[in-house]
C-alpha cells in the first residue's frame, strides 16, 4: 500500500506495475456521485486477486445498489474466476449505513440522525469482509510476499463529494485517535466532484479546511489553481485513482450514459 500510495502522489503508475492487494472502501452517495464515482472505478481497474472493494451505501439509496451491481457484473464478465476458483475480479461487497439527514429533514432533529449515522459507520469501519471474501484472500496470500493475514480495517477511503463521505472520514480518524484502529489504516483521497469547476463543494470545503485528507485532488485547472490541490482531471475518462492513463486492456461496456457523468 505504501508503494501505491507514494504512486499517487507523484504521477501515473507505469501499466507493468503490480499494485498490492488492498482493503478500499468506496463511500457512494445518490445520483451523479455515485455514477462518477463508479465509472472512474471502471476506468482504472486492473485485476488483483487478494484485494477487497467494499461499497458504503446509505438506506434507501436504490441507484447506488443498482449502479454497483452493473459495475461488478461488468467486473465479473471481464475477469471471471480462474480454474482455481480464485476470482481475478478481486472480492467486494456493499455495506448500508444510516443517512445523516434526510431532505427537507428538521435541524433540530438532525443530530439524533448523524449521531445514529455515525454509530453505523463506526461498525462499517471496524466490521472486516465476510467469511468467503477472507477465505479466498487467505488462499490468495498464503506462501506470498506482503500481507499474509486476511484485512481487518480499510487501508484507504474514497469519497467524492457526498456528505456521508466526510463523516465517514472523520469516523476514521476518530477511531484511530481512540487506538481502535492502527494509524497506518484508512488513508483518505478526497476527489472533488466534476461539477465543481472554479469552488468548492460544501464537502469539499470541509475537507479543505479540516485537512482530514490524505490526498485531495481536483478536476478541473482552475479550481486547482485556486486551491492549490492537485489537478488530475476528468476521472470518468481517465483512470486516476493511482494517476493511471492508460485505457483498460480488456474493454468493459461504459455504464448508462446518466450514471456515467455528472453533466
């Protein structure tokens, strides 16, 4: 992870690179955050047998469970299981936390909901994959370099725009303040939504000024520009996770042209 991580801070990753396996947890919020967010998962997706992806979803938010199963079906498709039965898809699975706040939901109400947000996320962070997904990491790892046990925590969080993505964050950092969390898990990379070409999203600004994460890059030149934080464009065209650019070799059909973009 550190590897990658070091990638991801001074540019893209030479395409014979073998990234290590790692636990990333995905934060998904309705609408053109989830499409984004999906697609730029898409665009820089190499397989990783051992690595683990895992979805945080609001309650009731029906289009990130619909726009996540179409992209690890498309996943699937492309990398099916070798005759070891070791899926070169890598293992995922989604979890469901409780929304902050509901639209048109009183303030004065609204603590009660974060408060219960944030308990849900807390068990999301500290609940490790399931059975099967540690088994076959287990199996994938052992006689390896690197990690041998199966993942506990999440090595990184990706998060770019939703609100939940910052209490989530914020969770993390909680836990690892609190020693419940090793301080070398869960390291953030916040991505400003593309919509936002020359400010902030509210999210956005909260991790601008909290400073909570670890990698904070931007869209568009101008709002690198009048941030300061690093521009790596348009990540629904270009796989820029690790700053990856080169297209996926095998190609994967794109999602519906509405959950693709944010426009």
């Amino acid at each position: 992870m550190d590897k990658a991580w070091k990638a991801a801070r001074q540019g893209p990753v030479r395409d014979n690179v073998q990234l290590p396996s790692t636990y990333i947890m995905y934060v998904l919020g309705s609408g053109g955050h989830t499409g984004e967010l999906c697609e730029m998962i898409k665009q820089q997706f190499r397989p990783n047998p051992g690595s683990h992806r895992r979805y945080i979803i609001t309650s009731g938010d029906r289009h990130s469970i619909n726009a996540v199963e179409r992209l690890e079906g498309l996943i699937s498709q492309a990398f099916p299981s070798g005759a070891n039965g070791t899926s070169q898809g890598d293992s995922w699975d989604i979890v469901y936390v409780v929304r902050a706040r509901s639209v048109h939901q009183p303030l004065y109400t609204a603590w009660f909901s974060a408060l219960h947000s944030a308990l849900s996320i807390v068990k999301a962070l500290l609940h490790p994959p399931d059975v099967a997904a540690q088994t076959r990491l287990s199996k994938h790892n052992d006689g390896r370099s690197g990690r041998v046990k199966p993942f506990t925590y999440p090595d990184l969080i990706v998060t770019n725009g939703p609100g939940t993505g910052f209490i989530v964050c914020a969770m993390a950092l909680m836990l690892k303040i609190l020693w419940f969390m090793p301080a070398d898990r869960c390291s953030v990379l916040f991505i400003e939504t593309w919509a936002h070409v020359s400010t902030l999203s509210l999210t956005g600004k909260l991790f601008y000024y909290s400073r909570i994460a670890d990698l904070f890059v931007v869209q568009h030149e101008l709002l690198a520009e009048r941030t300061g934080k690093r521009f790596i464009g348009d990540v629904t065209r270009h796989g820029n996770l690790l700053g990856i650019r080169k297209p996926f070799r095998r190609e994967m059909p794109s999602l519906r042209p509405e959950e693709a973009k944010v426009r």
